[in-house]
C-alpha cells in the first residue's frame, strides 16, 4: 500500500541553542545534518531514490556520510508498506547505530583519560535522537491533499511530545553546563579544587583542556564530549569566533605592512608562550587576542606577563606602530527563505515538489563555497532555505548580498541567468520564493547563546518587513546598547554599501552619525520636516572629515547628493510602514562604521 510519509529528525533547536562554544555549535549542526541523511538515505535503500520528495538533491550520492549535502531535519517521502510502524522503526534504527557506531564511538575511544563516566556517556548518546512520524494512504488521491493531511497531523504529533526520562544514574553529581539537564561524565577529581597547590591547578586545568577541550568551570555530558571532540569528515581545522574576528586585522597588517606580516607576527607571539601551551590552538589567530591566554594560563603573574609580552609584540613598529588593533567583534548570519509555505501548497503534483526541492538542495550545496571560499566565514549550516554562518565583520554585508542574489536565481529557469524567469511560485502564481537574513555583529567573548538569540531575533525582524526579503542588522557592543537597523534588502544594502565606502575614504567621520542622533533627540517631535533634513545636511556638511581623500567640487556634489537621497526617505509618521526617523539613519552610519574595512 502506498502512504506519503514525513519524518522530523531531532532534537533540534534545543540541541543547537545548547552550545557553550562556537565549536558545540558547529559540530552540533553538521550531526543533525548528518542523521537526517541517514534516515533519507535508508528511506532510498528501502524503497527508491525517485520515491524521496523532500529533500531531493539532484544526485543521490549527495545522501552519503561523506557528501557536502547539509540534509534538512525534514523528510517527505512516498512509502510502498503495509507497515508504516515498522518502516518507521528501520529508519530510527538506522540514525541511532549511525551515531553510536561511526560518531560517538570513535570520539570516546579517542579520550585520553580513563576516569570520565563512559558508561553513561554512551547511554545519554544513545537516548539523543528523537524521530517524530506520520502516516498517510496515498495511493490514488490527490497528493496535494494528502501532504496537507500529513502536515497537520505532524503538528498534531509534534504538540504532543514525548517524556523520555534524562538518562542519569542519579548520582550526586553536577550537571551539564550546556542544557543543565544530563549529568556530567566528567570525574570531579579532575577539576582543581581551592585545596590543590597552584602548580596541581594548573596542571588540571591543563588536563581538561588536553583530554575534553573544558574549561575549568565547566561540566560536560557525553553529548557534550561529542560536540566539543567529534570530528567532522571535511574539516580538519575548526574556526573560531575569535578567528573570525582576527581576520580583518590580519588582512589589514598586510595590506599596510606588506605581505607575510600576518603570519610573523603569530609566529612571534607563539615563541613567547610557554613551550606546554604552543600546541593548545590549532588555528593561532586567536593569539592577537592577549585576553583569550584567560583560557590556558592559571596563574595571575604569569598571565599579566604573556598580555604585556602579546601587546608590546603588537604595538612594534614593524607590526601595528600602536596605530590600530584588532577589532573584538565578528558576525553571526541567519537566513531563511520567505514565503515557503505558500510556495509549497502552490506545488500540487510529487514531481513539482521535488523540483523545489532540487532548487532548494542546489542553493544549499553553493553556500559552502561563497561562505568559506568567497568570504573568509565558516557555515554552520545550510539545509534547504536554513542558513547559519559566522563571518568577519568585513565581509558580512557583502555575503549576505551574495547568498541573497544566489537564493533568488535558484528558482529561475536558468539559475546562471539573472534575467531568466522565475520559475517556482505559490497558487497565487505571483509569489516566489525570496530571503530574508539577520546578522549580529557581537564581541568574539560574548556567550553563544545570546549572541545566537540576538541572530534570531534579527532574522525575525527582517522577515516582519512588508513581502518579506528584509535584512536586519543588531550591533551589540559591550559597551552601550544594542542598536538595530531593518529595511527592504535592496534599499538597505545599497546604502549600507554607500555608507562604507564613504568612511573607508573617511569622507565621513566617526562623530557624523551621534550628532544626527542627538539632533533626533533634542528636536521636538512636531519640528517640521524639511527644516530637520536643512540641519542634518548642516551637520554632515560640518562634520566631514579633516584629511580624508581630497576631493574635487564634482566629488562634493555628489556626496551631497547621496546624503541627501537618504534625508528624502525621512518619514516622521509612526503609524506609516515606511517610518523612517534621524535615528535609523544614525543607526545606519554608525554599522556601516562598523561593518568598513578600515573600521
């Protein structure tokens, strides 16, 4: 009997937001991907590769542990059984022995000490994987009415989770600090303790770091142990927050010191660290960063002598001069495709939706390479119209532009012509598929998780703008409040980009974008329009910049002009959708700062 099927692999959300470090994040995301494979891949094994809807990449080799494939934690499959029970139960067997066999038992063989509890890492793995399923006749009705049938019933399944009990031994023990939910495998023993010398501190404190990549106040499960340890099929090198947020400094010490300085410099610093720490960070542009030795170094005295050492190696002449530092600050992306529901129901035969999903799957294959290979970043993930990546600062704008403008062509008739139809829309046949994407700029120290909130939260502003296609910007400094920009992509990145390259050629200065947002402040809010846009353009006139690019009368005029372009799109109506006040546009300048090169 033929039944159209879904399945949602899991956890998902509360397993990903459990993420201490950017690490946990990273292999936390690729795991999940990689179970949701296995699952489509024996759905394949046990029926056919045309029967998988979704997801459908265009070979399906792609299903393979091995591929580049980010798999959603959805599938949509046509099933010939008479027992979707037990068909189901096959697919749950096979992500559970996926993640103990190649996973988990590999990562545990590989920890050097023999103290931690894996008896109960091992089971909390094991007891890891949720799988929720439904089942619905197909045969010879309609299938967009028997995908909405099963849509509905998935809801219904989901709101009634099941309880499964923590797997624990209900011991006295600490719990994990990532989900304080399972209890540690982490023999306490191994933790300094106020009674040990300094030197048996440090030696701990080393240890951890040496057998589970722990810090000394944290406590790990064995879900823990395997996001922190496990190891990734194509990725030997891990990179971190602090990576990202050292690369436009390193870039810029060549651009202006010339080339190979980078790599001097992080050698330089590498020779004054203790001859037991210069093995502890495979990827060492995080050493530009003298408070990340916090990590590694017990001993106050110590410590207070490795930052001096790190700052006066950065201030020498041959490096930075004292004339710039590194910048603490990276950013964090998050994209997701608009309007996919609708663009689903608007698929009514099996093989539309399997187009879509082709479309959806080749998107995601190209986001590896503008996210790694075109803009320096590191993607989390990328399943479908889901993407998460880390960034530099400096190339954030422009990868969002980047991922946008592919997201949009991939359901075109040709996706290498931007001129192609659209060929993919919703019953409406007026609505196709667009992105919308929020990005967090936040310190490289901040804890993960709110910098990972705060992302959401931007992605979820930018999808409230009016057809959707939004972008959403959030500057979190440590110092200050949080400040947020949201427009029409199109409209907001453009002049974004004007804005950054107007103080990359320090056309305007620092001080620009606070005087306009005192003004927004101290004017009354019924101080006429036009007289406001007179004592902006004032203000921008007073405030350019001493010393920057020498420019011609043709060259003042046309900055102007750009100025005033964006006085135009004032709109001091609160209840209008198009309100845009002084201080969004302060805002803007104040990110696009952020967001330069030369920042």
């Amino acid at each position: 009997m033929s039944h159209l099927m879904i399945f949602s692999i899991g956890p998902v959300q509360d397993f990903i937001a459990t993420a201490r470090r950017s690490r946990d994040l990273w292999y936390g995301s690729w795991m999940l991907s990689e179970l949701s494979k296995v699952a489509a891949n024996k759905i394949v094994e046990l029926t056919s590769f045309d029967n998988l809807i979704f997801p459908h990449p265009t070979n399906e080799k792609l299903l393979e542990p091995t591929s580049d494939f980010n798999a959603p934690n959805k599938i949509v499959a046509v099933v010939e059984t008479d027992n979707p029970k037990q068909f189901a139960k096959d697919i749950k067997d096979a992500t559970v022995n996926y993640l103990v066999e190649k996973l988990a038992q590999p990562t545990m063989d590989a920890i050097q000490s023999k103290t931690f509890n894996r008896t109960l890492a091992d089971a909390q793995i094991k007891d890891l994987p949720e799988l929720y399923w439904v089942s619905v006749p197909y045969n010879d009705r309609k299938y967009e009415v028997v995908r909405e049938e099963a849509e509905a019933l998935l809801i219904a399944r989901k709101n009634t989770r099941d309880f499964n009990q923590i797997t624990g031994e209900n011991r006295n023990v600490p719990k994990s600090s990532l989900d304080g939910a399972r209890e540690s495998v982490i023999d306490e023993d191994e933790y300094p303790d106020r009674k040990n010398s300094d030197p048996v501190k440090a030696r701990k404190i080393r240890k951890l770091y040496d057998n589970y990549h722990a810090r000394q106040g944290e406590r790990l499960s064995g879900v823990d142990l395997l996001k922190r340890l496990g190891a990734r099929n194509d990725e030997p090198d891990f990179k971190s927050t602090s990576h990202m947020a050292a690369i436009p400094f390193l870039e810029k010490l060549v651009k202006v010191k010339g080339p190979g300085k980078d790599k001097k410099l992080l050698a330089e610093i590498r020779g004054v660290l203790p001859e037991d720490f210069k093995d502890i960070d495979r990827t060492n542009e995080v050493l530009v960063f003298e408070s990340r030795l916090t990590d590694w170094v017990y001993d106050k005295t110590q410590l207070a002598d490795l930052r001096k050492k790190v700052k006066d190696i950065l201030d020498k002449e041959e490096y930075t001069g004292g004339k710039f530092s590194p910048n603490p600050y990276y950013a964090l992306l998050r994209a997701d495709g608009d309007n996919m529901g609708k663009v689903i129901d608007g698929q009514t035969e099996k093989r539309q939706h399997q187009e879509l999903s082709e479309a959806l799957s080749k998107f995601a294959r190209e986001v590896k390479s503008i996210v790694n290979e075109q803009h320096n970043g590191l993607l989390i993930y990328s399943g479908g119209d889901d993407v998460l990546a880390y960034l530099p600062i400096n190339q954030a704008l422009s990868c969002a532009v980047a991922l946008e403008k592919k997201f949009k062509n991939a359901f075109r008739e040709d996706s290498t012509n931007e001129e192609s139809p659209i060929k993919i829309f919703a019953e409406d046949k007026t609505t196709s598929p667009t992105l919308s994407i929020g990005i967090v700029v936040a310190h490289h120290l901040d804890p993960l998780s709110d910098v990972l909130e705060l992302a959401r939260s931007a992605e979820k502003k930018a999808k409230q703008i009016e057809g959707k296609n939004g972008l959403a910007i959030t500057l979190s400094k440590r110092s200050g409040t949080d400040r947020t920009i949201v427009g029409k992509f199109g409209d907001l990145h453009k002049r974004l980009n004007d804005m950054i390259d107007l103080t990359d050629k320090k056309i305007i200065s620092g001080g620009t974008a606070y005087e306009l947002q005192e003004l927004g402040h101290t004017l009354p809010d019924d101080f006429p329009l036009e007289g406001l846009k007179v004592e902006a353009l004032r203000i921008v006139k007073h405030k350019q910049a001493a010393g920057g690019e020498k420019l011609t009368d043709e060259d003042k005029g046309k900055y102007l002009k750009t100025v005033e372009g964006w006085l135009a799109n004032l709109n001091l109506n609160k209840e209008d959708k198009k309100y845009y006040s002084l201080q969004n546009l302060a805002f803007e300048m104040i990110i696009a700062k952020e967001l330069a090169e030369e920042a």
